[in-house]
C-alpha cells in the first residue's frame, strides 16, 4: 500500500531519517517531562471527605493555595499536626538512558553516520574505539570509486564530447584525485611510515623490487 502512494518508489532515505529523528525527539522530551514531576508532592490529609463536604472544594484549594505559595516562597510546608503529612515521590528512571541510546543508534543507522560525527562524541562499548569511524570512512571510499567516480567520468566526457566545450569535441583521458577522507593522526602517520620503509628496505634487498621501483612509489605515496 505505502508503495502505491509513492507511486512505486522505495521510501525516501530522509524519510526514513525524519522517522528516527522524530522518535528520538518524542523520547528526549518525555524524559524533559519525567524530569520536571521528578519530585511529586503528596500529602496525607485526615477526614478529606468530611472536610470537602462541610467546607467544599473552593475552600480547601485556598488552603492549600495558600501552602503552596509559601512552599515555593520560603522552602518550607506548613501542615497541621493533627493527622496531615506530606512526602516527595520521585518517579523511577531506570532504563530511560538507555531507551534513547537505542534511538540514537537508530538515528545513526538510518542516516548512515556513526555517532562519532552525528552527535560528536565517542561511543561506548566493547568495539567503541575508532571502529565505527573506520567502517564510515570505509563505506565513503567504496562510494566513491563505484558511484562517485563514474558519474564523474560520465559527466567529464559529455562535456568534452560537445563542440562548445572545454575541449571543442575532443575526448582526452582523464584521472579524478579525491581529497584524503580523514587526516592520520601524526604518530599513527609516523609508524605507519616507518613500517612501509621497513617493507621497502626488504623488497629491495630480496631483490622483489628494485631502488627505481621502491623510489617511484615513494613518489607516489608522498605526491612527489
């Protein structure tokens, strides 16, 4: 049914974000409201029924008006001591936290973010570390080279192909160099560097690769 509405499309991918974002919103605002009532106020008053009978409701809120109004005026309730007392209640919040930790997992799953960039702030648990921000930029890799790139190419040569374009009709090759995804840490730079040589130092005295070679990806490697 939901596919005939759309007319035979899929769901959009921003509706399926929308969907989460808002959950996890109605779930962030029942918490804000658990919290406002998190200290209930309840008081025991002897004879209520005979007393809303004899002086009726209107009298009994002037009361009570009246207390509230120096309660939240000096910090103090005043009862009777004759059979009236009064006591907090606070509602039970366990499981609320991790309630909008499933949310936030959703939300990310559903914008294909990890929470690292999504909320800006490391996760937690056994395989936290960088583990999500490497299967992130790992995803951002694969899309450039099978979706990114051959539009890229797509579009290039279309535009070269035109009398009126950059190269009046002629098809030149062509290579598209992607920015780097995310700037190595310098240490892990450092022995990721130091490792590399190591491995270019055995090639070569194996004999695997020669100084020419090993030079010519060094070139490479650094831009050169």
């Amino acid at each position: 049914q939901s596919a005939m509405l759309n007319q035979w499309w899929g769901m959009s991918r921003v509706e399926q974000f929308y969907e989460q974002l808002r959950r996890l919103g109605m779930g962030r605002a029942s918490s804000s409201n658990t919290l406002k009532d998190l200290a209930t106020a309840v008081y025991s008053i002897k004879n209520l029924a005979s007393q809303l009978a004899q002086k009726g409701m209107s009298a009994l809120a002037q009361i009570w008006g009246v207390r509230h109004f120096l309660k939240g005026r000096y910090r103090a309730v005043i009862l009777d001591a004759d059979g009236e007392k009064a006591e907090f209640k606070s509602p039970n919040l366990a499981g609320v936290h991790d309630i909008l930790q499933i949310h936030q997992g959703d939300l990310c799953a559903a914008a294909g973010f990890p929470e690292e960039r999504l909320f800006g702030r490391s996760s937690k648990g056994l395989n936290s570390n960088s583990d999500g921000l490497t299967h992130y930029y790992d995803r951002l890799r694969a899309r450039r080279t099978e979706e990114i790139l051959p539009l890229t190419l797509s579009i290039a040569q279309a535009m070269m192909a035109c009398s009126q374009g950059p190269t009046q009709g002629q098809i030149i090759p062509l290579s598209v160099q992607f920015p780097p995804i995310a700037t190595p840490d310098p240490k892990d730079q450092a022995d990721t560097d130091h490792k590399q040589a190591q491995t270019d130092a055995i090639y070569m005295e194996k004999g695997v690769a020669s100084v020419e070679q090993v030079q010519t990806r060094v070139r490479a490697r650094y831009g050169g």
